[in-house]
C-alpha cells in the first residue's frame, strides 16, 4: 500500500507541472455545469453510467460531462488529489489508503454503481467443468497489489482453501489493461480480465473464459463515486444532480433487455461490433452486476474492509460514517 501510496503523490505533483488533456473539443454550454468525472476503466462494466451520458440524463440534470479514463484506481485518485478531476469511479479502496494517510481533505464516497466483480478467469485451454481448484500449481496474470481486482481474486482463492501464495504463482506486474495483450504472448495458464478484453481473447481464439469473479466472489462493493470533502462541501447541488443522472442510468438497464442496453451504450465503444456488445452487458446482465439504486450500505462497506484485512492491505479499521456519504443516493432514489 505504501508503494499505491507513494505513486498517487507522484502523480499529484507530475499533473501539477502538466497541462491536462481532458477537455472537451468543444466550449461546454453556458446553461451546464462542466464536470470532470475520471473512471477506472472505460468497460461495458459501467453500462448504467454510459447509458446516462448517451441517453442525455447528465444534461437533463444540468451537467455538461467530460469523462476520463484513468486506467487504474490509483491514477484516478491522483487526478481527484490533485484537482484534475471533480469526481472520481473507482473502487473504495483508494478511500481507505488516502484516509489512513491523514490527509486534510480526503475522499468520500457518495453512490455505488457496482455490487459484483467484473473480471473474468481467463484460460489458455478450454475447460469445459472447471474448478476453482484446477487453477493449483498454474501461472495466473492477476491485478495490481492493493487493487479490488487482485483482492478479489485472493479472496475468492481463500474461500476454495487456495493459498495466493503458495499454491500458483500470480503475476503483478503487469499495468492495467495490458494484461490480455501480454496473455496473448507469453505462456501464462490464466489471466483476469475485464469486458470487452474477455470476449476479445475468446474471439481471437487466445482463450477461454471459464468462472466469473462476480458470480464466485459474491455481492461486493466493487466500484463507487467519490469526491474529495471540499467538493463535497461545496457543490452539493451538483453532486445531488449527477447521482439523480445516474440512478435514471440504474432504472434503465433495470428495466430494459441487454439488447435494449447494448444499442444504447454502443456509441460509447464504437470498436466493437453490436452483437458482442450485447454479449458482454447479457454475461453482466444475467449475474446481477447492478444495484437497483447507488445507496452504498455500512454492511458493504464493512465487507470491503474485510477484503481488504484479508489481504493484509487494511492499515486500520475505518469508520463507515468518515468516508461514505448516502444523502445524495437517498434523495435520487425516492
């Protein structure tokens, strides 16, 4: 955690000394409000999310949205650090790493898009009844230490009486949304991916997918919107407006087909073709990756603190109250 630590604070003062290139090609409204949202990653993970920015409901509510992708949670936290982005989506985590440093301004938590994982076990070989156990002895590409999907991952291991350590060899090494293009040249026996990168080996014929972390690890926190408490203070209004966006993005895919889902949020990954967009937000859709609203709960957020204890990357236990912030959700959801 130190070294996340110590990254973030890099970061910070390398945005410092460069100009940002997240602005939009063109002048944002006089009528809207610009906001800077920075996400995790730009995955099908997040349809509710795209569907709020393709269907107009940020500007319904008076944003006009600049969205980043960060690749990686702890890129994200160091442009909501650092000023370059108002709101960052990624996984809770980066909230508990940056309170337990004593910062004066830390990051609070205010809607959780997410309550399963979104990676999946990738194999070189297809294995038609796989068990979590066939992965004993192998070599797996995994995600960053201290990361949600790397701890999810260990924790799933753990409930199969799987030790991380000892019992397979797990590669950290590799950056965020790389892994699938290194799977592809090396001799790795597993990898944990991310949609489209999943289906895209599968499609390529470069693996197969055989367990969902989302369906084996259970409901988890998995990624959350925060803002760092000055913001917060300050812009309430423009918070109350962008969750009241998204919770409209939430009752949508909870009402509409994956079909449905997957022609609303296709000009968001214009890459890829209709029909394996579809795939993917169906292979979502079916394993209950969405919460109906983005109240993010104590008993949540005391599983995360569990994951995280579990993998020796908890530095003290954090009081829910400090870093979640549910007014916001509440109010959209009424």
């Amino acid at each position: 955690m130190k070294k996340w630590i110590s990254l973030i604070l890099t970061g910070v003062l390398c945005m410092m000394l460069l100009t940002g290139c997240s602005s939009q090609e063109s002048a944002p409204s006089e009528t809207l409000t610009p906001v800077t949202l920075n996400e995790v990653a730009h995955s099908i993970f997040y349809a509710p999310q795209y569907v709020a920015i393709e269907n107009g409901y940020f500007a319904e509510e008076g944003i006009d949205l600049t969205l980043v992708t960060g690749f990686g949670a702890d890129k994200v936290a160091t442009a909501l650090v650092s000023g370059e982005a108002d709101i960052g989506f990624m996984g809770s985590e980066s909230s508990i790493y940056i309170y337990n440093q004593n910062p004066e301004d830390y990051i609070v938590n205010f809607a959780q898009l997410t309550q399963r994982a979104g990676n999946f076990l990738v194999s070189r070989e297809p294995l038609d009844d796989f068990k979590w156990e066939d992965i004993k002895g192998s070599y797996v590409l995994g995600g960053r230490k201290g990361g949600m999907p790397e701890m999810v991952f260990e924790f799933i291991l753990k409930k199969h009486n799987i030790d991380p350590l000892e019992d397979l060899s797990i590669d950290q090494s590799i950056d965020f949304g790389s892994t699938a293009a290194a799977f592809t040249g090396n001799d790795a026996d597993f990898t944990v991916e991310f949609e489209p990168s999943a289906t895209a080996l599968e499609t390529e014929g470069a693996g197969y997918v055989v367990a969902s972390l989302g369906e084996a690890s259970g409901y988890v926190p998995y990624t959350a919107y925060s803002v760092k408490q000055s913001y917060l203070k300050e812009n309430p209004e423009i918070l109350q407006s962008f969750t009241n966006a998204l919770q409209k993005g939430m009752e949508y895919v909870q009402s509409h087909t994956p079909e449905e889902i997957a022609k609303a949020i296709q000009p968001q990954f214009e890459e890829t073709d209709l029909e394996t967009i579809t795939k993917i937000v169906t292979r979502y859709y079916e394993q209950d990756t969405w919460k109906e609203n983005l109240i993010f709960e104590k008993e949540s957020f005391d599983l995360l603190q569990n994951i995280l204890k579990e993998a020796g990357e908890l530095p003290a236990w954090t009081p829910y109250e400090d870093l979640v912030n549910t007014e916001f959700a509440i109010k959209a959801a009424e």
